[in-house]
C-alpha cells in the first residue's frame, strides 16, 4: 500500500541583504524531512542561481513570491499556496515574518513552525517555535502554553554533509604545535567585504609572506569585492587561495588548523569539525551567538569595531597579533576544538524533522478491532526475525493473548495513527516494577513506514507521553534481540544509552534505558501540548 506524503512548505530568501543562513538551515531541515517521507516545497523570493539550484539537486520544488519580504501581500500569498498544495506544515525563518504575518498565514488545515533567533515576534499563533542557538532566553517563551518549543544546540541544523552521526564517534583531531593552514569565510555575501581587512591582517604575519601558511578564502556567489581581493593579491606579497561558492566546504573546512568567519551558522558547522576558530559578528544579530559560543570556548570572539581597513603596508594590526597568537597556541586551539565537537553533534535538523512528524501522530489506545492490523505485523517474517518469540500464531491465539493484555493493568497499548487514520505502529509499555517507578517499552512499525526514522519518532513521542501522565516513573528500559540493528539506533537516536545485557525467554537481550532526569536535560519545553490518551485498564 503506497502511503501518502506529509507535505511541509517552507518560507524562506537568501540575497545580498540577508544572506544565505535562512535558506542553508531551510535546505538541511529539508533533508531530514525528506528522510521522514515529507514533500518538500520551498516558497522564495528572488534567490541566487546557484541557490536554486541547490533546491532543485535536493529534490525541493520550488515556487515563487514576487511581493515584498513579509508584506501583507506576502503573507496572503504564502497562506494561498498552502491552501492550494494541501500542506501539512508550513514554517518560517526570516526576521521579517513577524506576528501579524504570521496571523495572516496561519489557518485551520496547516501546522505553523517559526524560526526564532532573537525574538522577533511573540509567536502566539505558532504550533512549534524553533530556537537553535547556543543559549536561548527561554523566559522569552514561557507564555506559550499552547505551542511546542524546541531549544538549544540539540537542535542546531546544519547542512547534511555535518549532520553524520558516525563522525561523532571519530577520535578527537589533535592539533599541530603551530597552525599551518587557515581558512577564511566571512559569509555568502559579505556585503561590508571584511574578508579584505582580514586577508590584509593575515598579510602582515610573517608565516603568511613566507608561505609557511597556507590560507584559503572562501566567497559565496552574491560576494560583489572580488575584483579588490585580486588586485591586493597582486599588489601584494601575500598569496592565497580563493575558492567561489565551494559545494563541499565541509571538506576543506576539516582540512585547516583555524578559520576566521563571520558569526552565522558557520560557528556552529565549525564546533562540529572541531576547528577552532575567530568570529567576528558583522550583523548585530550575530553577536549574541558569538558571545554565548566565546564563553564556551569553541571560539575567539573578536569585534567588528577593532576592524582596522587599509591598514599601514608592514605595520600590524590588532586582528594581526590576536591571529598570530592563536596560530604559535596548541593548547588553547585543542580546548576549542574539543569543546565545539562536544556543543554539537550534527543531528538537530533530523531532530527537528522528527518533531514536525511527531505532531501529525496521534495515540490512542489499542482495541480489540485491531486484532487484524496488529496480527499482520505480528506475523511479518521481519518482525518475527527480531522478536524473542518469532514463532507464527493463528487469529485466535492472538485475539486471546490481545484481549488478555488489553485487561492488564500494568500494561498499555499504543496504537499511532497519521491525520487521516491510518494505522502507523504500535506502542507497548509494561511497568516492571512494584514502585512503577521503571516501565520496559516496545514497538512495531508497520511495514510500509519503516527505514525512515518513524520507530524514533514514535520512541521520543512515547517517551515524552509516559513521563508527562507517570509521575513515578524515573526510567524507561527498552530490550533488544542482538541482531536487531534497526531498533538499536531508533532507541539511541531517541536518547535511551546501552547498559548490561539481560536474559529474556533464556535468550541474551541487549538493553537501553532513559532515565527521566537526562531526558529532561534533552527535550526542553515551556509546553507540552498533547492529544496523548494514555490510559492503563482499570
């Protein structure tokens, strides 16, 4: 059976007035919501080639807004074209699309999300509010009784190219005693051109002139000053390399010993590399991030007011000497990489996709008029592979052992379902203890949902549901059949960590555990609204 789409439409622009943040975090929400099934339609205004392509190789489609960036005209017009594609989502990021315009977009069909970074608007009229930096000001949110908010690096969305998880598990880069290449990216537009004084500065260094150092300079396509990089290179005896509108600069960025950028969400794509770095915010809306992230120690914050342009030939400037100091300091450039590797992890935008498809589920208690849908899965041959007791059973063995535990009281039934119904996996959850203070979960996805993260997506839903109506309940341990690969990510991806192997029906069970304290740590909200029904039998 085909299952039908979730459909989400993104608004979002990139220029040489805002940059590219808006729409490069869009792109890597994209990706995870694709993995999860989603289409995905972008709504921009006039956007880069180069950009439009990117959308297009993503497999987005794309439509276009001719009216002003957050007028009326856009708003109606952005409400229009979710009416008319049938959304399931629409989400904003843009400092523009304040509370009227999100008034205006909202209706009764589509979920909203807003990207917030700075407060821009009260969010009253959102479903989700999304802020990814550093240290949110979560006080900002707490009237938001009715809207899911999501906050913190967890939830950091970068590219998918630093969004794998098995690079977390890599070793610790150990840096050189002196750093020989660096890298400079003051952003896809760069409007103020900095990058000149930077390269300036670096020219001042005596490594730079002797080539000891190898430095690259990465421009984005809307960088309008490249005819005066040229001219200094020429001018000068400094040589660097520059690179226009790189496609992969995760890789040349894992490739530098320090990087000079802007305060965007490259700060946040350097700390994953681990490369230690020197933001200087060229926007006002920068500098909290920078400031948060300094205090952090993933980064040198150093001020766009000390910028020192066409600076004395041969005579160093402040930018100089902070780089050269950081070049000839191993151990404070290893502090910074270990610290940006720990902040974050790369999987906030799979995060955040999860948390869009989460409020599209519904639980509600099993039935015995699922006897046929729950045999079903309880017979697939994959299923039966993974469960501890895979032998076939007949309908009315099954309909006795569902009626059976749909009277017992130290269990629940979970059955998830999608707007329209239909029946997407299967929820069990038995309290364990006599304290109930600890409760084991399973759970089965039904065939035509898996291998695209829904078994995460119904754990995390779960897990939130059982912690808000349990009170007494402190953990929640999950058992799997070794071999059983799929559910052993979607327990880890969901937080659950590894303990001691157990025995069930004589046969060794890897276990997981969430423990409510670090799963508080993990999934901060001001609120928790629910149209969860979770009910034990009486």
């Amino acid at each position: 059976m085909a299952v039908e789409k979730n459909k989400i439409l993104i608004r979002a622009d990139a220029g040489v007035a805002i940059g590219g943040g808006h729409l490069f975090r869009m792109l890597a929400l994209a990706n995870g919501c694709r993995k999860l099934g989603f289409q995905v339609t972008f709504l921009v205004g006039e956007i880069p080639g180069s950009m439009q392509r990117k959308l297009d190789h993503a497999g987005c489609d794309v439509v276009t807004i001719a009216s002003p960036r957050g007028s009326q005209q856009d708003a109606t017009q952005t409400r229009e074209v979710s009416e008319r594609l049938n959304v399931d989502w629409v989400v904003l990021d843009g400092y523009c699309f304040g509370d009227q315009y999100q008034h205006a977009v909202k209706s009764d069909e589509a979920l909203l999300m807003v990207v917030d970074d700075f407060g821009h608007g009260d969010h009253v009229h959102a479903d989700l509010v999304l802020n990814q930096n550093a240290q949110p000001d979560a006080s900002r949110y707490q009237k938001l009784r009715h809207t899911k908010v999501l906050c913190g690096t967890r939830y950091t969305m970068l590219k998918p190219e630093f969004g794998s998880a098995s690079d977390n598990n890599k070793p610790a880069p150990t840096v050189r005693s002196v750093a020989k290449r660096i890298l400079v990216t003051m952003g896809s537009t760069d409007s103020a051109n900095y990058t000149l004084p930077v390269l300036q500065a670096l020219a001042q260094i005596d490594g730079c002139r002797a080539a000891n150092i190898v430095v690259d300079c990465v421009i984005g396509p809307n960088f309008a000053h490249e005819v005066q990089l040229r001219e200094f290179e020429r001018s000068s005896n400094f040589s660097f390399r520059i690179h226009r509108n790189v496609d992969r600069i995760d890789v040349l960025m894992g490739a530098v010993d320090l990087a000079i950028t802007a305060g965007g969400g490259r700060c946040y794509e350097l700390a994953k590399l681990g490369v230690p770095g020197i933001a200087i915010p060229t926007s006002k809306h920068q500098i909290p991030v920078v400031k948060d992230l300094s205090k952090r120690n993933t980064l040198c914050r150093f001020r766009a007011s000390h910028i020192q342009r066409d600076a004395v030939p041969n005579t160093q400037t402040v930018l100089s000497k902070f780089i050269k100091t950081l070049i000839d300091d191993p151990i404070q450039r290893q502090s910074m990489s270990d610290a940006g590797r720990k902040l974050i992890d790369g999987m906030g935008a799979n995060r955040v996709s999860r948390a869009l498809y989460s409020e599209l589920l519904v639980f509600r208690n099993v039935r015995a008029q699922d006897a046929d849908v729950l045999l079903g899965w309880r017979n697939d041959p994959e299923v039966r592979s993974v469960c501890f007791d895979g032998a076939p059973i007949d309908s009315a063995e099954h309909e006795q052992r569902l009626i059976k535990s749909l009277e017992t009281p130290e269990r629940i039934l979970l059955m998830a379902e999608d707007r329209s119904g239909n029946a997407i996996g299967k929820i069990q959850i038995d309290f364990t203890h006599d304290h109930m203070n600890t409760v084991k979960i399973g759970i089965v996805v039904g065939a035509e949902h898996r291998s695209r993260g829904v078994g995460t997506t119904l754990i995390e839903k779960a897990t939130s549901a059982i912690f808000s109506a349990e009170k007494k309940v402190q953990q929640i341990v999950a058992q799997v059949k070794p071999g059983n690969m799929a559910s052993e990510r979607a327990f880890r991806n969901a937080g659950f960590i590894s303990t001691s192997p157990t025995m069930v029906d004589e046969q060794v069970a890897y276990q997981f555990i969430l423990h409510r304290f670090y799963h508080a740590l993990e999934d901060f909200n001001t609120a928790q609204p629910s149209n969860l029904n979770i009910a034990r039998a009486a």
